[in-house]
C-alpha cells in the first residue's frame, strides 16, 4: 500500500511538472529533461508511468476535460434557465483558465495539437452539443427566439474557441471574461425576447463580477 501512494505521488508529480511545462512552452518546445527537471525524479521514473511526450499530454487533456466535465455538471445541477446556465458555464470555466493549471495546460494542447490528435478530447464536440441543447431549451421556454439553433450553436462554440485564443495571441487584448461579457451582451441583444433582456444581461454582468474576483483570489 505504500508503495502504491509512493507510486502514485511520484505520477502525480511528473503531470504537475508536465502540466507546468506545456502551459509555460507549448507542445511543440516542451522536452522531457525539462519535465523530469521540474519534477525532480529520474527518467527511469518517468518511463515508468509514461511512455512519451505524447501520453504525458494526452493524460493532461483527459484531467482538463474532468474538471470542466465537473464544473458544467454543478451548474446544471441548479437548474437555473438555459440561457443563465450556458452564460455560468463559460464564465466559470473562462476562470478556470486562469486558476487552474490543468485546465489552462490542457486547452493550449488542444488549441495546439486537437487536430493533429484526431479527437484526442470529446470535449470540444460536447461543448457543441450542450451548448445546442441548452439553446433548444431556451427557445422551448420563449426566451430565446431564433430560427436555427444548430447555426446559433456553431457562432457561440466557435467564439468562446476565438476568445481563448485571442487571449493568447494578443499580451494586450481583453481578458478571457472581457471577451466573454461581450459575447454574450451582443448575443442576449440579438435573440432573447425583450421582457427577459434585461434580467440575463444582469445574469452577465453578475457573472463576470464573481469569476473576476475568483481569478483575483487566485492568484
């Protein structure tokens, strides 16, 4: 049973470690001497638990999509309205993309890597399609009125990708929850009725707020 704990501890340095690395580098820079540097264990211990560079990653993208996994499951467990938990959701997890390194590591994989992977996550895809049921839902209820949720899906799913990446690319863009506020102010303005506009941009706004304060704890 020691040994076990031991073992496991050691594994769950080297993720730490690799996790450090890959958000610090990117894929592509990272190497392995840096990662058994950072996790100060030997390379034997290291092959011992994974095979390459690539499995480290791999292991890194499955702890992501768990965690975001766990976050849109408590959201959902409110059961607030669609539209207040698809704007929680990505709020919350923008968040995490500050404080949690897992989830900031294992999202620069992706953006890097995802295609070449060929599906190395599900998440993406199942952001697309929550995001869709959410907004079926929400028309269902008459907030949201609009003609092809699927084509609404898509622009969301593909703004909150843009957003991530234009957090990365631009040292002086807006934040991640900046860029998210205006996302949703925007599509709030374009498809919800006009009796619930008002409530669901406080919704935003409140949102934005919590997270802001979250990320400032943090760090």
């Amino acid at each position: 049973m020691v040994r076990q704990e031991r073992a496991e501890a050691t594994r769950r340095q080297i993720l730490d470690a690799a996790a450090e690395i890959f958000a610090e580098n990117g894929y592509i820079k990272a190497n392995l001497g840096d990662i058994v540097s950072r996790a100060d264990v030997t390379k034997g211990a290291l092959y011992f638990h994974f095979d390459s560079k690539e499995s480290l990653a791999r292991e890194i993208v499955d702890e992501r999509d768990r965690r975001i996994a766990g976050t849109r499951r408590a959201i959902e467990a409110s059961s607030i309205p669609p539209v207040e938990s698809m704007i929680q959701q990505s709020m919350a997890i923008a968040s995490l993309m500050y404080s949690d390194l897992y989830v900031r590591s294992g999202d620069m994989l992706l953006q890097e890597l995802g295609a070449a992977w060929n599906g190395a996550s599900s998440s993406p895809g199942a952001a697309y399609r929550r995001i869709h049921e959410l907004l079926e839902s929400a028309v269902a209820r008459g907030d949201v009125r609009v003609d092809d949720t699927e084509v609404l899906a898509k622009v969301l799913w593909s703004q909150f990708w843009g957003a991530r990446m234009t957090m990365r690319m631009l040292e002086d863009g807006p934040d991640l929850i900046t860029c998210l506020e205006h996302i949703w102010l925007m599509t709030i303005d374009s498809v919800v009725i006009d009796e619930m506009r008002g409530y669901f941009r406080q919704v935003v706004n409140r949102a934005a707020e919590m997270q802001r304060s979250k990320i400032t704890e943090s760090v």
